[in-house]
C-alpha cells in the first residue's frame, strides 16, 4: 500500500503529470513541487528556531532590565540596615 501512495506522488510514470509527453517537462515539474514542498514545511522548523531565538532574546532583555531596576533598591535596603 505505501508503495502504491509513493509511486502515485513520486513516480512520474504513474501520477496524473504521466500525460505530459515530455519527459524533461515532467522531470521539471517534479522538481518544483519538490522545492515547493520542502520550502513549505522546511519554513516550519525555520520559524521555530527563529521565534525561539527571538523568545529568549526578548525574554534576557526584560530580566536585564528588571535585574538592573532592583539592584538599585535591594543595595539601598541592605546600606540602610547595616548602619
């Protein structure tokens, strides 16, 4: 069964692009559906990444900030209580 839905999708003897009398078109057909598919899902693992890096950019700039607006206030309180 696999090889039948394999053959139905890659086999250019088999799919519907079998009618077209050229083999060098249907070979170039075959290539860019190939290339269209794979920038299709290969965009998927791309924007993970991507809006992983940015996730932990955003997320180090906010922990920055908030660090460097405490520090103040906790140094202050620890200055005060030693007097």
């Amino acid at each position: 069964m696999f090889m039948q839905i394999y053959s139905g999708v890659m086999d250019a003897d088999w799919n519907p692009l079998r009618k077209i009398p050229s083999v060098a078109l249907r070979h170039l057909i075959m290539q860019l559906l190939a290339w269209m598919f794979s920038l299709y899902f290969g965009s998927f693992l791309i924007f993970g990444i991507t809006a992983s890096a940015h996730f932990l950019l955003i997320f180090g700039t906010f922990m920055t900030a908030a660090t460097f607006a405490t520090a103040p206030k906790i140094v202050k309180s620890k200055y005060n209580k030693s007097k």
